[in-house]
C-alpha cells in the first residue's frame, strides 16, 4: 500500500546504515577479507555486499591490496580488501590550565602529529578556541595525510562541561563561563563534529583503552589535581547525567570539614583532597612555603611531616573513592591527574581507607591502580573519545 512506503523508506535507509557499518567493521577488525567472506560472515547477499565495498572504496575508506594466495575452490584467488586508515583523521584538544596540547590521530587512532603550546593567558575564550584550531589545522597539513578529512574532534576542558550541548559550564583555572567551545571549534575546524568532556571524562577513557584500565568496561577514574572528580565509564562509555555533570564527587560536603571551596560552597571534598589541599594541610603541619612538589619530595626522603600530610590527603581520596565505589560498583578505580605520580605514599593510604568506607559488597573483587598514562591521558583521552564518537554505532539486540 502507498501509505506504507514512507515508513518502508526509513527501515531501508536504516538497514542499509547497519549493513555499511557490518561491512565496514568486518574489513577494520577482521582484514584482509574477500567480498566472499564477507558476505559468507554477514550472510548478506554477494552483490549488497558488493555495492557496499564499492561505495566505501569509493570513499576511500576501503581499499583493495590484490588478490589472497589461494582460493578454497581451487579457482582464481579472491582480491583482499584492508581498511584505510588515513582516510580519515581525528583531533584531540586537551586545553590545561597552563598548558595546550593538540594530537592528530588516524582513524585507528594512531597518532600522525602533535602540538604544544602554553594555554593562551589574558584571552578571551574565542581567541584561545582560534589559536587552537589555527594550530591544529597547521598540524594537519604537516601530517602527510593528503584528502584525509576531519573525522571528528574531542576536545577536553579543566571544568564542567556539558557534553549534551558542547558547553563548558565552568573552568575557574582558565576563567571560563558557559563559553559555546563544540559550537566555536567547529566553525574554526571545517563544521567537523566536536565532542567537549571534562578532563576526568577523557583519562578515563584513555586509561581504560591504553592504560590502567585493561578494558575493564565498568571504570570508575578519580581525578585529582587542581580540583578534584571522576570520569566514570558504563560498558566503555562515559556515563554523562542528564546535564552532563555526572562524577563531579569533589563538591561533595564532608561533614565537619569547614575550608571554603571555589565554588562559593564551604566543606566540599576537594579542599581536603586536591594538590592545593597539600599545601594547606603542609602549611597547618609548619611546613611553610612548600608546594605539592616539595612536600612529595619530603615525604620521599622519609620526613615523617611530610609523609603524615600525603597519608591525610590520601585518606581523603579514599572516602571520595569509597563514595564511587558505593555508588557505581565498578570493577576498577583508577587514580588519575597530578596526583596520582606520587605513588605509593598517597595509593596505600588511599586504598585503606576506601577499603574502611566502602560497603564490603561493593568492595568485592574492586581493583585500586595508580594511572599509567600520566600527564598523556587527557590528550589521548581526547582522540579517543573523537574516534568513539565518529565510529556508528550499532547495538544489535537478538530476541527469542
Ligand atoms: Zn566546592
């Protein structure tokens, strides 16, 4: 009937999506592979799947690297198709509070090219979001990737960000407010897609992928540096909130705590466990003038102040990871950020009190690691996340 056929029209279109994207995965993961074993492992018909590969080699996505060594029927050998990875590329933006990072990746990930610069200081966010893109496209032309198009961005942020909108919300350490960053970077970048996370969102991803992590899908990464929250990871996904503020746990009130926060609240967790929260708890002990730097330093060399002060601040990094615990039952807690290079004078602590706080069920079978990738994560966390978000994504339910 006529009125079905709009309707008819969508599920095609949809089909078609899905059976591109069994294809396209099939020759990325499983390559090199013959039309014929393709469609044998799909059990589409030989000439959709032959219409598919001439589309995506037409794109430029797949390519054919000549004939296999032997037919299973004694025939002619079938030609191999491999995926192209520098057809596309993605771009990772971690901008820090003091320093900018841009990494190019292919569209496996691998990274082609990477800039630094300081963070732009005394800049209007517009300003700081065009030198940025003005060094990524720089970037991009020296990578030797010519006719590779943007894939997609990541573009990693010190705040709160809401990924629903590509705002960042708030970010004190650079002095931005609701400033439009996916909205800014795309018209610098081509209109490419950006996808804006907080720095816990992108060293989560980053270590669950290539660090830390080992692919455990359900992560829990404690973020501690200037301030103090979680990146916290669903089945490998960043578990956003409806508003996109999801593991900000660092403006959580312990009580009795009375220490002011940045955020006009008084008591929130990251003034007792954050780098600035050293330099308060060392100054308490008598150890005036130490940075974060220099009570670690001290703690290192064995004095006994110095130590306390580390142990104190990791104690409260236990409560914040006996509060994920708690709350997500994630197989893995990582501890990330600046933090997390002091080692075990801050991870032994931390990981007794969690042990103290956490309920035990939630506390069975739960891993507390340091990060590996260390200052590297967010960057790569960036490209990661682009590359996640610019792959289709199909989840195919079988029903009995
Ligand atoms: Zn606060």
């Amino acid at each position: 009937m006529r009125t079905d056929e709009p309707r008819r029209g969508a599920d095609h279109n949809v089909m078609r999506e899905v059976n591109r994207s069994l294809v396209l995965a099939l020759v990325k993961e499983g390559g090199p592979v013959s039309r014929a074993s393709i469609a044998r492992s799909t059990t589409l018909a030989k000439p959709t799947v032959s219409a598919i590969v001439d589309e995506l080699i037409a794109e430029g996505l797949v390519r054919e690297i000549g004939p296999g060594s032997t037919a299973v029927s004694g025939g002619r050998p079938p030609i191999l198709l491999e995926f192209n990875a520098r057809s596309l590329l993605v771009v990772g933006v971690h901008i820090g509070a003091r320093r900018t990072t841009i990494a190019i990746g292919d569209a496996t990930g691998e990274e082609v090219a990477r800039r630094e610069l300081p963070t732009p200081k005394d800049q209007t966010p517009a300003v700081v979001l065009a030198q940025v893109a003005a060094e990524a496209k720089d970037a991009i032309a020296g990578a030797g990737l010519p006719g590779a198009k943007i894939a997609a961005v990541g573009a990693v942020l010190p705040g709160l960000t809401d990924f629903h909108t590509g705002i960042c919300l708030l970010a004190p350490n650079l002095g931005w407010r609701d400033v439009p960053v996916r909205d800014l970077l795309a018209a610098a970048l081509d209109d490419a897609p950006v996808y804006v996370h907080n720095a816990g969102q992108a060293a989560a991803v980053a270590e669950n992928l290539e660090g830390a992590g080992e692919r455990v899908g359900d992560l829990a990464l404690l973020y501690t540096g200037t301030g103090l929250s979680a990146g916290v990871l669903s089945d490998g996904r960043v578990f956003h909130g409806v508003g996109g503020t999801a593991g900000e746990i660092g403006h959580n009130a312990v009580p009795g705590n009375t220490e002011p926060c940045n955020c006009g609240k008084v008591g929130c967790l990251e003034t007792v466990a954050s780098g600035p929260a050293i330099v308060r708890a060392a100054r308490r002990a008598g150890l005036d003038g130490y940075d974060a730097r220099d009570v670690t330093a001290a703690a290192r060399a064995g004095d006994p102040v110095a130590r306390q002060v580390i142990a104190e601040v990791g104690e409260h990094l236990g409560l914040a990871a006996s509060w994920l615990i708690n709350a997500y039952n994630p197989a893995l807690v990582v501890v990330g950020g600046g933090l997390a290079a002091i080692g075990e004078l801050l991870m032994a602590p931390l990981r007794a009190a969690a042990a103290k706080h956490a309920l035990a069920p939630a506390l069975r079978g739960v891993e507390i690691r340091a990060s590996k990738l260390g200052a590297d994560a967010e960057v790569r966390g960036a490209v990661l996340l682009a590359l996640q978000h610019s792959e289709t994504y199909y989840r195919v339910v079988f029903r009995a």
